[in-house]
C-alpha cells in the first residue's frame, strides 16, 4: 500500500480556490488553475498528496505552504493558528504586490516560516529568501491567431479599489493603477475609435453619486465588457497596454506580458524596473522609453509595417525557446516544488 506524505496549501485569498477547488478545472476558472492540477498529478507520481489548508484540519501534514498569508480576519483564526504553532513545516510564497496585501512584506512575521520565496530579486538571500517565478499556464501557445484586420490597441485590466498602507514600507516601488486611469483617459480622448477597455469592476457605479466620489468608480465609453478567453481576444489587437500592478521594483512580471506573447500582441510594457534582463527587449515596446501616451501613440501610428512584423517574429522565436518556455511556464513552477520546497522534508528526490 502507498504511503503518501500530505502537504496543506493555502490558495490564497480568494474563497473560489478553497475545497480544492484550485486542483480542479469544472469547478474553478481562475487562469491558474491548469497549473496546479497538473502540479498536483506530478507531485501524487513522488507519493505526495496536496490538498487546500481546509480540507486538511484533521490530517498530520508534513509540509504546510502559504500561497500568500492569509488576512487577519476571525474566519482565518485556524489557519492563523497553524502558522504559529507549525513554523518548523511552513513555507510562504509572496505572490501578490504590497500595496494588495501589506503584510506579505512584514519580517517579523516571516520568523514563523521556515523559508519565504518572493519575486523581488532584491530581497533573494538564499538562506532564509529565495527566488520564484509567479506561475504562468502553458495553455495557449501555439495556438493559431490572426494576423490581419487587427484592431489598434486595448487593455485588459480589473478596476481594484486599493488603499496605499503599502507606502508606510520603503522600498516597494511604485504603483500603476493611478496610471492606467491616466492612460485610458487619454486614449479614450484621442482615439476613441480605435482605443478598447476589458475586464472586471469599470463602470459599476453612476456617475455623481456617492460609491463614485468614494471609490472613483467612472463610466468609459471604451469599455467593452468582461472577458472569457483572454488569449482569443488578445489575438484581434496589434497593441496591448501591459501595466502591473507596481513598478521600480526588479522581478515582479506577471502573466501580463506572456498572454500577449501567446496572442501574437505585441506588448506595451511598464513594470519590472530589470524586465529587460528577464526578457529580450526586441520582443516588448518599453514604455520607459517614452515621456508622454503623446509620444507612445505617435511611435505606435508611425511603426513601420516591417517594424511591427520584427516584433511579432522575435515574439515567435521567443516562444520556442524550450529553455525559455521551462523557466517561466508551468514547468518551472512544478521543478521549484519538486527541487527546492519538498526537499526540505526530503522527499522531493
């Protein structure tokens, strides 16, 4: 009979992903999911079984990972609990940006982990922090796209209303929600013809009421609803405003910039200060590069047409790269698992 060693995760904060709903694509759409069901179908071939941190308060675990921390809210009071009464089998995985969940960042709390991987290059000691790349899905490579009638330039983007407690922290950079308020407005003024909003949380409130002035919830006539395939709708633009959540600081680059690749988009990137150390620069516009959206928009309608197709083969180039493709896509995520977090208990050979 197999003895299988259990390992509790902690999916983040978003209830959809808890009773393993995160290893199980019918009941979960969260882009990642692909990821960890195929991670959770290799580690069971290593006898390991990993399950959501819900489903496993009965079980001894010999391992405990924190996709995140959890927030300190009464509801997250066991979880709370294991973390401080398990910190010689706890492993935290720094996902999300500071000014999202501050706390991720606060070291005293990092003495209840017994290893913390982030993806600030700056903070990589490997001793007590080491390097992760957030986990980006393979699906969609390779897949056939257009190539003609391509609309001009679009941004894809969820309308958060974040507060700024991060900024009490030094030395994490800079956040670009503000900017893609900034951008939109001034594309939807001087091309509103050819300028296209996706995603979640825009125009939820009417105008000049009291949740506006709160939360600075606006109407934009380039919005154009939510999205159900991400890469499928990519495909129709030549251009995407690629914006993280935050810049100035190096290593933090996101599915942003890969959906783009998968789609044959050429991106408009603003994020990672060391993106080009990451990701040759002939296959992104930076926007760094450019004082003003003036001088972006006059770069993008005066780019030759040979220019434009250089982008798009070094994009392809790019994506054959198996070295490239082993890094940054699933592949990866699963090796840092098997190599690195699970030989800590010694089973991960």
């Amino acid at each position: 009979m197999t003895s299988f060693k259990y390992v509790s995760i902690f999916p983040g904060n978003d209830k959809t992903y808890l009773k393993n709903a995160m290893f199980n694509i019918r009941k979960n759409k969260g882009v990642e999911i692909p990821i960890y069901v195929n991670l959770k179908n290799l580690l069971k071939t290593k006898n390991v079984q990993i399950n959501t941190v819900d489903t496993m308060k009965n079980k001894i675990t010999y391992m405990n990972i924190y996709k995140d921390l959890p927030y300190p809210v009464l509801s997250n009071f066991y979880i709370w609990k294991k973390i401080f009464t398990n910190r010689a089998k706890n492993i935290l995985l720094c996902s999300e940006p500071p000014m999202v969940l501050p706390f991720n960042y606060m070291k005293f709390i990092h003495y209840f982990f017994v290893k913390v991987y982030t993806w600030n290059d700056d903070l990589v000691d490997n001793k007590k922090y080491f390097k992760f790349r957030l986990p980006v899905s393979i699906l969609g490579i390779g897949k056939p796209m257009k190539f003609k009638n391509k609309k001009f330039l679009v941004m894809i983007n969820s309308n958060k209303v974040i507060f700024y407690p991060f900024k009490l922290l030094s030395g994490f950079g800079k956040e670009l929600y503000s900017e893609r308020i900034k951008a939109i407005e001034f594309f939807e003024k001087y091309i509103p013809d050819r300028f296209f909003l996706y995603g979640m949380g825009w125009n939820q409130a009417k105008r000049n009421n009291i949740k506006e002035l709160m939360f600075g919830f606006k109407k934009y006539t380039s919005y154009h609803g939510k999205v159900d395939d991400k890469i499928e709708l990519l495909s129709n633009f030549r251009y995407c405003l690629c914006f993280e959540n935050l810049t100035d600081v190096p290593g933090f680059i996101t599915e942003k910039i890969f959906d783009c690749f998968k789609a044959k988009c050429v991106p408009v990137y603003w994020g990672a200060s060391d993106i080009e150390k990451h990701i040759p620069k002939n296959c992104f516009i930076d926007f760094r590069d450019f004082k003003s959206y003036r001088k972006l928009l006059n770069y993008l309608d005066l780019m030759p047409e040979s220019k434009y197709n250089s982008y798009i083969k070094n994009i392809e180039t790019l994506l054959s790269d198996k070295r490239f493709i082993n890094t940054w896509f699933e592949k990866g995520y699963a090796d840092l698992f098997l190599r690195d977090i699970l030989e800590v208990v010694n089973y991960g050979k």
